[in-house]
C-alpha cells in the first residue's frame, strides 16, 4: 500500500550495510546495483534489479537475477544475467536527403531487432519531413522482426519565422517588407531596388477598392 501511494519508506544505507549481516537483498529498484562495492568490511547490499525492461529509461541495462549461497562469514553471491526482451532506440539524421525514407529504411537494415521494442527517432528538415513514409518505416520494423513499434518520433528543424517587433501593425507596408526581407538575408543593395519597386507598384495601387 505503500508503494501504491507513493510513499515509500527511505532507509539510509548505514542503517543495513551492518557486518552483522553477511548479504542484505534489495528489492523494489530496477537496476542492478550493489551499494558497497568497495567498501571493506560491509557485507554486499544488493538489487538484484528486474529481469525485464518496462521502458525506454532502462534501454541497455544488463537484467537477471542474484544467485547467492549463504554461509555465515563466508557468503558468497553472483549476479546471472538473463537475455530479457530488448528496448532499442534508432536514430536517424535525414536533413537534406533527397530520399529519407530510403535512408531509414537501409540503417533498420543494419540492427538485430528480432523480438525488440522499438523507436525511431528521426531529425528532418521541412522538405525531408514531408517525404517520410512513416508507414513504410513501420512494415520494414516488423519484417525484421520487431516485436512491438512504440513510436516514431519526429524533431523537425523549421525555419525561424520572420520578426516583425513588438507592434507589427503599426508598421507601413514598406517597413514590413524591409523586415521581411532583412530576415531572408538580403543584401542591404537588394533590399533598396527592391523596396524602391515595391514604393512604385503601392502607390499606383493607393485608392483602388
């Protein structure tokens, strides 16, 4: 009930790494551990940790269980790991490739993800973005064998959209393009043609409804 409300009782390591004891099993912590390693004179304190992966957070961590043969000052333990079902992540860079979804497909290629929980985590431009084929991506993961896709992730690199200040709408139709074109790198000789242009077709166009 405890841990249900998430009020688990904190116990300092001082407390059990007592050499009365020859071995303290740990439960509760999923990863394997033992909190006095180094420590001459303690007796080992030990998770044992799961032997399965519930999530991404525990990605690449070695599972299985505590094997221990207790004998009063002469205990002795060893840790067996289990080959436990995998969580992968795969990433992928496909900014300014002309064909990503080729791209991804080729490095799924390159892992060994039979029986895998697996995500794919991609970084895409704008133009890469819209040329993904997420459902492509999915059928190549589970015909190599992917037990279950959780996702595919996408971080896309957006252009930075033009500033206008604090008050755009109080601007002249001269000055927001000035900024506009400001903000696409324009040389300041452009900008001056191309606004002196622009003054010229705004003013034949004053009046007209």
């Amino acid at each position: 009930r405890g841990v249900m409300l998430g009020r688990d009782m904190a116990v300092l390591l001082s407390e059990i790494a007592d050499p009365i004891w020859d071995y303290v099993a740990m439960g509760h912590i999923h990863k394997h551990q033992n909190l006095t390693t180094g420590r001459e004179g303690l007796p080992p304190v030990v998770y044992s940790g799961s032997m399965e992966c519930i999530d991404f957070g525990e990605e690449g961590q070695a599972k299985g269980f505590c094997w221990v043969e207790l004998e009063r000052s002469h205990t002795s333990w060893q840790f067996v790991e289990v080959n436990c079902r995998p969580f992968i992540t795969l990433n992928a860079d496909v900014r300014g490739l002309a064909d990503p979804t080729r791209s991804v497909l080729d490095m799924i290629g390159e892992y060994n993800l039979a029986e895998a929980i697996v995500r794919v985590q991609i970084r895409a431009d704008a133009e890469s973005e819209s040329s993904l084929n997420d459902k492509l991506i999915e059928d190549q993961l589970r015909s190599v064998g992917a037990n279950f896709v959780a996702a595919i992730q996408k971080d896309i690199d957006r252009p930075s959209r033009t500033r206008l200040g604090d008050n755009p709408e109080g601007l002249t139709p001269l000055e927001l393009l000035e900024r506009y074109f400001m903000a696409r790198s324009t040389s300041h000789e452009r900008i001056g043609v191309l606004l002196d242009h622009a003054d010229a077709i705004i003013s034949t166009t004053q009046g007209i409804t």
